[in-house]
C-alpha cells in the first residue's frame, strides 16, 4: 500500500494525493539534523512527488504546512520549487500556511503532492521471476543524505525511467528495501536471505534517495543506461538453502 489516496472523479480522470512529513530537521537549536530549510522542502518535496508519479500522477499543485517559523518561508517554497525544476514541472501551483502563533522548539513541515492520475502501470499482481528487478540509488538517511549526495537517485532519473513503458517504479522509505518489495507484492512473503543484491535491503532509504525498478529482460539496457552508476541490480531466490 502507497502512502497515497486516489480519488476518482469519473471513469477517466481521478486525484492522487500522496503527502511526507519532516521533525527536528532544520536550523533550530534542538534539531537533530541541520541543514538549510531549503534542503529541508526540497527533501521533503520529493518523497511525496516521487510516490504521487509512482502512482501515475501528474502533480499540478503542493501543499506546505510550515512549523518552522515565518521567517523560513521562501527558503522552503525555494526547495520545492527546486524539485519541480529538476523535474521540469511547470505552472504547479505552490500554496500554505504557517503556524505563527507559536514557536516550536524544533523545525516541523508537512508537505501534501496533488497530482492528475495518468495510465501508469502502478501495481502487480502477482511476482513473477520473469520481471527484472534493480535499485536505484543507495538508502541514505540523516546526514548521510548531505554526505553521500551523489548517491541519491535524482529526481530527472525517477521521472525519465517512470516514462519507460511497462515498467513499474517504487520509491523506497523509512522501512527499506525488503518492506517495500513485500508491499509490492502483497501476497508473497519475501525474507532478506532471498533477495540479493550488494544494497542493504533492511535500512532506511530516509526522503526516498532510493526506488525500485521493475522490469521486462529486453529493457534492462534503456534502465542501466538512464540510472548510470546508481544501478543496483536485484536477485530473489524463492527458495533458500538448509
């Protein structure tokens, strides 16, 4: 299951709103992690874009809940309007608000992706070893994220592979790897022993600096050579030695 809501309005069109939050990352003195507001929205922005096109939204607007103060406020709307560059998004609308009755102690934003449902292939049925499974990116989070910037799956590679036809895309979370297979996959149980690849499938992939790519064998050239080095190729064994 997405972190979306799909909406229909007719047989034809229906709404997909997919959505991420962020605490204690920012600029305030109890934050855990400090980074610039704009990296913040930016991050941010993109976990929630990213399950939005994975679901086969088209996103025309952003929706920002700002905690962290009135001051911050074109510093996030930069980071998301960032993300829509790298992603050539235009005329998306960007709109909020700001709690400005009170200050937190820590930084705090909530940030809602609504997006045009298009054709996408956005689910499968049922596993099968004829579909070619690979990573990309590295699961990265905290200052890892800053770090190891050049292992973040960019957001022009998630959109130009989510165009390739017959595909299927997820963005990878919190929960890692092996979860989100799982979640793909609903009614198969997957262990870490049964999936290969040099990835850690068990640790977070913090704001989705990973996704994962399904795939026919004859398209594996197209996907290596749109993700680069950040091509992580993915092996399950269904059934595990004694």
């Amino acid at each position: 299951m997405r972190d979306i809501i799909t909406i229909p309005f007719n047989d034809v069109d229906s709404l997909i709103i997919a959505c991420d939050n962020s605490g204690a990352i920012g600029m305030k003195e109890h934050d855990h992690v400090f980074v610039s507001y704009e990296t913040v929205a930016y991050y941010s922005f993109r976990v929630a874009v990213m399950e939005c096109i994975a679901a086969g939204g088209q996103p025309i607007s952003v929706v920002l809940h700002n905690f962290c103060g009135n001051e911050p406020w074109e510093e996030l709307v930069r980071g998301i309007q960032k993300g829509l560059i790298e992603l050539n998004l235009k005329n998306v609308s960007i709109t909020g608000s700001t709690e400005s009755n009170f200050s937190l102690l820590q930084s705090a934003l909530g940030l809602v992706v609504l997006g045009k449902k298009s054709n996408a292939l956005t689910t499968v049925k049922a596993y099968s070893e004829q579909l070619k499974i690979a990573v990309i990116g590295m699961p990265l989070v905290g200052n890892e994220v800053i770090e190891q910037n050049d292992d973040v799956a960019p957001l022009s590679i998630f959109q130009e592979i989510s165009m390739v036809n017959d595909v299927m895309i997820w963005p990878v979370g919190s929960k890692g790897i092996l979860y989100e297979i799982n979640q793909m996959y609903p009614t198969e149980v997957f262990s870490k022993e049964m999936v290969i690849t040099n990835v850690d499938v068990l640790k977070s992939a913090g704001p989705a600096t990973c996704f994962i790519v399904f795939y026919h064998a004859g398209q594996e050239d197209t996907i290596m050579k749109l993700a680069g080095n950040l091509f992580n190729s993915v092996q399950i064994i269904t059934v595990v030695g004694d």
